[in-house]
C-alpha cells in the first residue's frame, strides 16, 4: 500500500517538529512525519537547551526570538512545560575589540526590538555574583533570553502540531528515498509514502539519506562535552538564577542547572564522530567522555568561576552534534529537485529550531521566504567541497567558539 500526502517530514527532533507544527498552523495538515526511533532520540534529548539572543546577524537573531515565542505558543497550546528559564546571558568582552564590537550591535537590536545593553564589571559582579571580572572589558547583557527543556520543547511542538491533525510514525525509519511519477516516494518497513514536498531534518543522518538522491551534502558530526557540577552553596544561596556566560576566552558557555552548573565546552582540535556512516543501531546512546582533553578549557572557565573548580564534577555528557562548514545549518529548498527541502545541519538546534520551523514552514507555503536569509540557503555548497576540506571548515568553525567575527551562530 502506498500512502499520499502532501509533506513527509524525516526526523522527529526538534527541528522536525518545529517544520511540522509550523505547516500544521498554516493549515497543512495533510503531513506525516517519520522517526526511527523515539522523538528526541538523535542529538535532542542530551542537549543543555540554551538559547542566546546575542549574535551579529539581525537574521539570524530573529530565529533564536522566535524560537522562544513559538516554544512558549506550543505549551500554551498543549500545556506542556518547555521548561523556559529567562536568566539572560552575558557575553564576556575578554578584549576592547569585543566591547567596541558589541557596542556597534546596539542599533541592531534596538530594531529587532529586543533588549540588550553593554555593562561594565561592576554590573557584571551584581548580575553573576560567582564570575571573577577582572581582566574582563565588559559584556554584552540580553536579559530575556535563557535556556528551555530541549525534550519538553520538542514534544509541546509535537502536541501542538497532532492537536491541529498532523501525522507522527515513530519506530519508522526512511529507508529509499527516489523520485517517482512527480512526487517523492519513501520506503518505509511500513510500505511506501509518496508526497509533494520532502524534508529531511535528520540531522547527521541527512548527508546519508541525500546521497541516494546524487546529493552531496557537507554535514559531519563532531564529539561535544557537557559539564556539569555537584552543588554550589554561594550559587543556592541567591534568590534568583544566574545569567548564562559565553567566555571567548575559553571558550565556553556556563549556565546554572539546579545548584551547580552545566558547562558546554568548545575543544581546540575538536573529533569528528562516524565520519564513515552512522553505526545503523546507534540509539538514545552517548559518547565515551574525554575529560583529559577538555582540561585545559576547563582550567579557563575555573579562572572565570572559582567555584566551578571546587564544585566537584557530577556527570559529562559526550554527545555528536551536527556541524556544516560555516556552523550554520542547511535551511530551505534544494535546487534542482522540486519539493525537496533541507532542515538539516543544526549546531544550535534547540537555540534555532523554533525559529526555523517557522521560518522553512512559511517559504514552503507561500513559496518564498518571509526574510532575506542567505547564510543559511543550502546553495551555498552547491558548487561542492572536498570532503578533506570540509572537515578543516568544520574543524576550525568549531573551534572558533565565540571569537569574532561571529560567523558560526553558536549559541
Ligand atoms: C552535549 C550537547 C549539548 C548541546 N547543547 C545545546 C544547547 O544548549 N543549545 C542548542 O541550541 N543546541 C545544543 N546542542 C545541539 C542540539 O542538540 C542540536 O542542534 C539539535 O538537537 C538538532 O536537532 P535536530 O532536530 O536537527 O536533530 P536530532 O535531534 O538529531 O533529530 C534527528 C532525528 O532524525 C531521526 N532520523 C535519522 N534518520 C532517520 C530516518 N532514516 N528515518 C526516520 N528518522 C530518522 C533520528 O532518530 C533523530 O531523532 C547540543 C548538542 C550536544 C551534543
């Protein structure tokens, strides 16, 4: 039996579920989307869910705002928590380039409308009383963004989409992906779906799935630790909770979870993860952690938060994260190949996944973009890259962390 729809989405992280609950408020609700395993079960569920409103790209920014406004509209709706903590964040100026260069963004966002100020160590002390300034210039503040439940996030967009009669197979795999009589046809262990329109939002996975296409997409895997601490009395001790910081220095980004903290780490000469093919039956699994190599960024982030180091370490999560060789992800139509869409590549998917729902939902129905978005066009790489130079770009995008120019989205 073949099955007809008009969108088959595959992959149900939180990207997918964005792209299928942003359709379903447009009113295209003759959708299905496909998940081999559980949603949440690639990259979602182990990530530390920040969202930051700092960047240099007005359109970029605008994904991570409306990701927090639609994340926030999905729990209204199905009254599921997306666990939306606003702490703010501050972004450290460990140079005057930093200060002077976050200083230019004030325009920027006094036209997005959102808030955001430059504050000098003394407000910085006040704002995160745990943070060591000296030696610091300054930070950027944007006080209403913060970190969400990655889980909870993507099973409100879930809800919300099936509430409006959106389709979900989990435990279904994609497994042929060609083109046939017009429409997309997709070989499922549950028979065949053809439909108009495709989206491949499987993040690592997609560079697999696309070749059977004659696509040659630039999307690797790499390693990423996360920290986190046992509690700390001074950090419980506050009556309300910490901004996140972003340290270029490090670099790094450190949020409080709980009492202790949770610390994203950006390795200098970062690993790539499965380079050859992903391992067919790799599941809800972690990565063997590493805490050796990351001991030299941690000593850095000790400068910053003394008591960090005293904290005693809790747990580390070593999971693979999806990188495109500029760290933006591949978001929009595959030229060439009507009804054929990306939402793939997401490095700051739970920052950004929200906002790109919308954002891919809006230029599939009214068959252009509601902004001009280029930085994130799949195009870009359509003249091909050599895989050896993919992996350098990867690598050295990574490893960048929060160095200027802000090029990579990291969130
Ligand atoms: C340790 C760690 C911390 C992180 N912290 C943050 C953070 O604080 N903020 C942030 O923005 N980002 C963070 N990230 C990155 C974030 O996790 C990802 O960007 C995001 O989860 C990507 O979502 P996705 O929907 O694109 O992919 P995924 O969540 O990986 O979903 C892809 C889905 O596709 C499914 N799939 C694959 N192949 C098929 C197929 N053939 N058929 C059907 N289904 C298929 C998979 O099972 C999977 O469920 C972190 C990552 C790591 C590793």
């Amino acid at each position: 039996m073949t099955e007809h729809v008009r969108v088959a989405i595959i992959g149900g992280g939180i990207v997918g579920c964005s792209v299928l609950y942003r359709l379903a408020e447009r009113g295209w609700t003759d959708t299905l989307l496909l998940e081999r395993r559980e949603l949440t079960s690639g990259s979602t569920w182990h990530a530390a869910g920040n969202v930051t409103y700092f960047g240099h790209y007005p359109g970029l920014t605008r994904l991570y705002v409306d990701s927090i406004r639609i994340y926030l509209k999905a729990e209204r709706e199905t009254g599921r928590s997306v666990g939306f903590h606003p702490a703010g964040s501050l972004r450290l100026a460990t140079t005057r380039e930093e200060l002077d260069a976050y200083r230019r963004l004030a325009p920027m966002y006094d036209d997005l409308g959102i808030e955001y100020r430059v504050v000098d160590p003394a407000v910085m002390a006040e704002l995160h009383p745990l943070l060591a300034t000296a030696g610091l210039f300054g930070a950027a503040h944007t006080p209403t963004d913060g970190h969400v439940d990655a889980s909870g996030a993507t099973h409100a967009l879930a809800g919300a989409a099936r509430a409006r009669g959106a389709r979900i197979k989990r435990r279904c795999p994609a497994e042929r992906l060609r083109r046939v009589a017009g429409a997309w046809e997709i070989t499922t262990p549950e028979g065949a779906v053809r439909a108009e329109h495709l989206v491949l939002a499987c993040s690592f996975w997609t560079r697999e799935l696309a070749r059977q296409l004659d696509l040659d997409l630039p999307l690797y895997a790499l390693e990423h630790h996360e920290v986190i601490t046992g509690s700390i009395p001074e950090l419980r001790a506050l009556d309300f909770e910490v901004p996140t910081v972003r340290d270029p220095y490090a670099p790094s980004n450190v949020r409080q979870e709980g009492g202790g903290f949770l610390c994203g780490v950006y390795e200098a000469h970062p690993r790539f993860w499965a380079v050859e093919g992903i391992p067919p039956d790799f599941g809800e699994d972690l990565l063997p952690p590493d805490l050796e190599r990351l001991e030299p960024h941690l000593l850095r982030v000790i400068e910053r938060l003394p008591a960090f180091g005293e904290a005693g370490v809790k747990a580390v999560n070593n999971g693979p994260i999806c990188y495109a060789p500029d760290g933006c992800p591949l978001l929009g139509p595959v030229e060439g190949h009507e009804g054929l869409w990306l939402a793939a590549g997401f490095a700051v998917g739970i920052g950004t996944g929200g906002g790109s729902g919308e954002f891919l939902a809006h230029w599939m129905v009214e068959g252009e973009p509601a902004h001009d978005l280029p930085m994130v066009h799949p195009s870009r790489f359509s003249n091909g890259l050599t895989r050896e130079r993919c992996l350098t770009l990867i690598r050295e995008t990574y490893a960048r962390g929060y160095a200027l120019p802000e090029a990579s989205g990291i969130g």
